[in-house]
C-alpha cells in the first residue's frame, strides 16, 4: 500500500510538470521520456529475455508511418493511425520473430541490424509513405499533450515490465536468458515466449514512434528507421540496469540529462558521450546501475576491481 502511494505521488507529480516548467524544459522532458519507454520496450526481449535486439528501431518507423499514412492518405483520427501502426508493428514482429529468434547471440543481433537498412530501402520506395521525400502530418500546438501521452505510455511500459519480472511469462524468458536449451528441455515453449516477447517490446517501441511522429509533424526514412535510436534505447537500458523495472528509466533519464547539459556547453563532448558510456559500462559496471545499487553497499570498491579483473583489464 505505501508503496502504491508513493507511485501515485511521483505519477501526480511528473504529470504536473506541463503547468509548472518552462517550454524548454517540457520539450527536454517529452524527448527523456520518449527515450526511456524505448528502453523499457527494449528491456523486455533485451534485458529479460537476453536477446540483444538492434531491430526496435525498425517497430518504432513502422509506428511512426502507420500514423503518419493513416493521418495524411487517409485521413482518419490520430488515435485510429496510432492502433494501425502499433497493430503493423506487432504483425511484422510475430512474422519475422519466427525465424529471426531461431538465432542468438551476435548472430541473432545482425540479423536485426539488418532490417533497419532494408525497412529503409523498402519504405524509400513506397508513394503511400511518402518515398524518399516523407510524410507532412497535422499540426497539433501545444506540447502539454504529448508530455501527457509520453508519460503515459512509460507509467504502461513500466507496469508491464513490473508486471513481467514476477510472472510466469516473465519467468520463462528469465529462463530463456539463462539458459535457453535448458528451460526447452524442461518444458518451456521458447519459441512462443520469444515472439510475445519481441512482439511486445514491438507493441510499445511502435506506440512511441507514433506519438513522436504527431508531435514532430515530419518523418522520412532516414530519420524514422535510425539505428542509432536503437543504440541508444539499448545503452540507456545497460547503464540503468537490463532486467530491472526501473534500471532502464534511471539510465534514460540521467544520461538524456547529462546529454543535454554537455551539447548546450561543449557540443564536441556531447558526440563523445555515449561513446564513452558504452566502454565505462561494459568495464566497470557491466549489469548497470541496479547492480551497483543492490551489491556496492555490501561490496563498496571491490566490485569495480571485480569487473575490471573480469575483462582482463
């Protein structure tokens, strides 16, 4: 009980936000939280089920343009545009989990790097979304709801993660992560598993392209099937902690802060960045920040020392 009133406290208080903060700093916060719910999207096929997807992306474009398509050739009502591309998103998934999750490891990754660079090509190529040249969509004023919207949609990501760690689902993908041949041999069905899971992580990456497509009123190819969007939902999720509720969050939040800060000082530094994230986090502190949390009370220093002697450093 006291811990579902401190939830609703901080939810009260970070849906306040819009009414309180200048321009700047909601536009600051609706990025941060578009950020963290991919990273949260991708915990789940990443962090708990240890599939280390580079293909988020492509369900965060396909978001992006069924939105943008239904809006602009069609149309019809934003919320109509957003179900269509989260419902395209989930179909690609369960159709090309099938055989994609059939890999792992770094295979199982460029497998999905891949698919970006072909979603590229193929959507560049389609007069419905627009070709090279994108889609203009309906200007909306006011960025009270799109905050709104972001928020929300991370409250959901999370609850369902919070949700994932201490069900049955959950525990069947933490199998899966540990030791895949082993939960098959004693009954899990991890083909099923791996498609919900990429599936849902698909469901939610879509929801924010879509959102984000309404609120930046342009999307292209390029910019809507970046990689680099997935490697950024994927540092974020690492540093903050995989396979935790709120790892992926913490690790959005204060590293889009820190980003920020650095590209408004030193714009040189800001492109280092998350360069430099990626090597301090593989070295020091491989499992993120809910790691260190839990064990550097118990351990202090050494477990620092522990991971370096680990990588052979």
């Amino acid at each position: 009980m006291m811990r579902a009133a401190i939830w609703a406290v901080v939810l009260a208080a970070a849906a306040a936000v819009p009414w309180l903060a200048t321009p700047t700093v909601i536009q600051f916060g609706i990025n941060a939280l578009f950020l963290a719910a991919l990273a949260q999207a991708w915990n789940i096929i990443g962090g708990y089920t240890g599939y280390p997807s580079f293909g988020n992306s492509v369900f965060y474009g396909l978001g992006s343009y069924g939105t943008a398509v239904a809006m602009v050739q069609f149309d019809w009502p934003f919320p109509v545009g957003l179900a269509l591309g989260a419902l395209i998103a989930v179909a690609f998934a369960v159709l090309l989990g099938l055989p994609v999750l059939r890999l792992r490891g770094h295979y199982f990754a460029i497998a999905t790097l891949g698919l970006a660079l072909v979603m590229t090509a193929i959507v560049s190529n389609l007069p419905i979304a627009g070709s090279n040249i994108g889609l203009v969509l309906p200007l909306h004023r006011g960025d009270a709801l799109f905050y709104e919207l972001a928020l929300g949609l991370l409250a959901a990501a999370t609850f369902t993660v919070a949700w994932i760690g201490k069900s049955r689902f959950g525990y069947a993908l933490i199998a899966i992560r540990e030791d895949e041949d082993a939960a098959g041999s004693i009954g899990v069905n991890t083909t099923l598993y791996k498609v919900a899971a990429f599936a849902l992580a698909g469901f939610f990456s879509a929801l924010v392209g879509g959102i984000h497509a309404y609120w930046i009123t342009f999307i292209d190819p390029e910019s809507s099937f970046d990689i680099t969007i997935n490697v950024k939902m994927i540092i974020m999720a690492v540093f903050g902690g995989p396979g935790s509720v709120l790892g992926p969050i913490v690790g959005a939040l204060l590293l889009s802060g820190i980003s920020e800060v650095l590209a408004s000082e030193i714009s040189t530094l800001a492109a280092l960045f998350f360069g430099i994230v990626i090597v301090v986090a593989v070295v020091l502190m491989p499992r993120g920040l809910a790691h260190v949390a839990r064990w550097f009370p118990a351990v202090g220093w050494r477990y620092f020392g522990a991971n370096i002697r680990a990588n052979k450093l």
